[in-house]
C-alpha cells in the first residue's frame, strides 16, 4: 500500500514515478522531483514482485539529539562541550472537535478530541529523545494541549510552566521561587501571533455545506489562495506577516543563543514559518500540508536551517517525503508498491 502512504506526497498510481531500491537507501524519480532517503532494514516481508524489508527514515546523528538517550562515554569532557546546533521543533496540534466535525476553525478556542490528545502524546514519544530549552504555542487551547501532552513523554521529565506576562500582578503571582524548580522547568509562552488563520465569517461553518453554498471553487479560493481572504477573514499572506515577524523577533534569537526550541501552533501559521525556513514561493506554499500531530525538526547551524523530516520513534517504521509543492507524514508502511 505504498501508494496509500506517499499519494498526496510524492504521487499516485497513475504518475511518472519510479523506484531504485539501493543497498542503503530508496531512491525516488519522478517528471518534477528526485527524492532519496535512507533506510535502516527493520524486517523483511514477501510482495508479488520482491522481498521487501520494512524502512525507517533516517538522517544523519547530529549533536542535538539529547545526550540522556545516549550511550555512556568515559570522556566526561564531551558532555560539557556545547553544540553550535540547535533544535527547531515545529508541531501542529492534535486533531481537534471541530477538526472532527468538519467545521471551519480559525481563532475559535476549541479543544483536542481523544484522538489529538492521543496524537500528541505519540508526538511526544517522537520528540523524547530531542532537548527542548522553550516552547512558544498560539493562545489557543488545542496548540498548548499538545505542547503539554507531548512533554509528559520527554526523557528529561522537565516541566512545562506557561509564563504569564499579560500583567505586573500576573507575573508576580505566578513567580517561581526556587532555583533547583526552576532548572527542571521549561518556560512556555503563549502568543496569539502564532494563532491559526483566522477564517472570519467561515468559523463555525461545516465545510462541505460552505463550499455548496458558494460553490466549491470560491471556498477552494478562500482556503488555497495566497492573498485572497475569506469575507472578514485572513488571506494565509496576512497570517503569515505576523507568524513570521514573531519567529524572527522573538523565536530566531532564542535558537541563536543556543536555547533548543518547539513550537506547538496550526496549520497555517506552520505553513507560513516554514515558508520562511525554507523559502518557499507563495505558489508553492500554498500546497504545503501538515498533518495533525506530526512533528517536523530542523537544526539551526551556523545561521541557516537544514530540515531533518518527521523523527521516528524508537520502535515504529516510519517514512517522511517533502516535495517543495508538499509535505506529508505518514507514520506506518505496510507495502511500499503493488
């Protein structure tokens, strides 16, 4: 069911592509695009046409990965050195009530169903091994529930504490007087400029009657557009103008001081940070998908990003594909062709 696992990212059975297994790695040709990961055989299983072993996304071991899942060294002297990378976690939130129920969401403060809560606990087990300095989300409550949940699963067991800066008695009242707390803490900070898109009079629409109402190609517009907002609403161009002038005033100087850091925000908000990292076009931005509680890593060396995929965890197969006119995670490979 290989196709059933990469259609949306790297084709479908009908498209132009092709495949060239390698002894360490999959290499993938199409018209458009060339994609080759590397592969860590994990068990093999019979197809019609091949034997075929069960892969896992790999990518180069970087200093970043957190030091507490590694093995022991006697050289006490490397654990002291500090890493010029630093980790840049991007995470969209769990799958939401709305996000069940169809409905357009936008800056409506919604909740996580079971099934985000779940996601973002398996996003967590994804994320265990990876330090996390801070964490910035939207202030909305389904993007901070996932930060939150993801950070029960992390190896360091450092708690999440939401900073309160909205005013002088907020920050006083919710002050940490211990110093040893305080080191087993990680500060995060709630910023409505990383808010979803905010869809004006589409929130609370469900989404197949809006697109009968006005027709399928004026709501594809509103959604898929660049600069085209939905009445009242956000274009993504507008969302993106406070998304990334936050990251790069606030969040960037973070991940230049050292500091490893997440971000647990939206589909839209997400789309218009990695834009930004990997300088997207805004045609191509534009067919850029996430999915629901899948974390996506980048490391920050030496003033540039270099995206390292979706981390897999310890135990599951996993596959991760970027085309620069879309990304998809998928988690679990059971074939990858007829």
């Amino acid at each position: 069911m290989a196709v059933a696992a990469f259609h949306q990212a790297i084709g479908t059975p009908h498209s132009s592509l092709h495949h060239e297994f390698r002894e360490n790695s999959l290499r993938l040709n199409s018209n458009s695009f060339r994609l080759e990961i590397g592969v860590s055989r994990r068990g093999c299983h019979r197809s019609d046409q091949r034997n075929f072993c069960v892969v896992q996304a790999s990518t180069s071991q970087t200093s970043v990965f957190d030091p507490v899942s590694s093995p022991s060294t006697n050289n006490t002297n490397n654990s002291k050195k500090k890493s010029n990378e630093t980790a840049l976690i991007l995470m969209r939130h769990g799958e939401s009530l709305w996000n069940e129920k169809n409905l357009f969401t936008g800056c409506v403060d919604v909740p996580l169903t079971k099934k985000g809560v779940e996601e973002a606990i398996e996003a967590g087990k994804r994320i265990s091994n990876i330090p996390v300095d801070m964490i910035y989300t939207s202030a909305l409550i389904r993007a901070q529930m996932t930060a939150m949940l993801a950070m029960t699963q992390h190896r360091r067991r450092k708690v999440p504490i939401i900073i309160h800066n909205e005013s002088e008695q907020a920050r006083t009242w919710s002050e940490i007087f211990s110093e040893d707390t305080k080191r087993q803490s990680i500060p995060v900070i709630a910023a409505w400029q990383l808010n979803e898109r905010m869809y004006g009079e589409l929130q609370g629409l469900n989404k197949q009657e809006t697109a009968d109402r006005y027709g399928k190609e004026q709501v594809h517009e509103w959604r898929r557009s660049y600069d085209i907002p939905p009445p009242n609403g956000e274009s993504l161009e507008m969302c993106a103008e406070r998304a990334v002038a936050y990251f790069k005033d606030q969040i960037e100087p973070q991940l230049l001081s050292g500091k490893n850091v997440m971000i647990a925000a939206h589909g839209n908000s997400l789309r218009s940070i990695i834009m930004y990292l990997d300088k997207l076009t805004s045609q191509e931005v534009i067919s850029l998908e996430l999915s629901t509680g899948i974390p996506m890593l980048y490391i920050f060396k030496e003033g540039k990003f270099i995206r390292r995929g979706s981390p897999v965890a310890p135990t599951e197969a996993g596959v991760y594909a970027y085309t620069r006119g879309l990304a998809q995670y998928r988690q679990k490979l059971d074939e990858m062709f007829h």
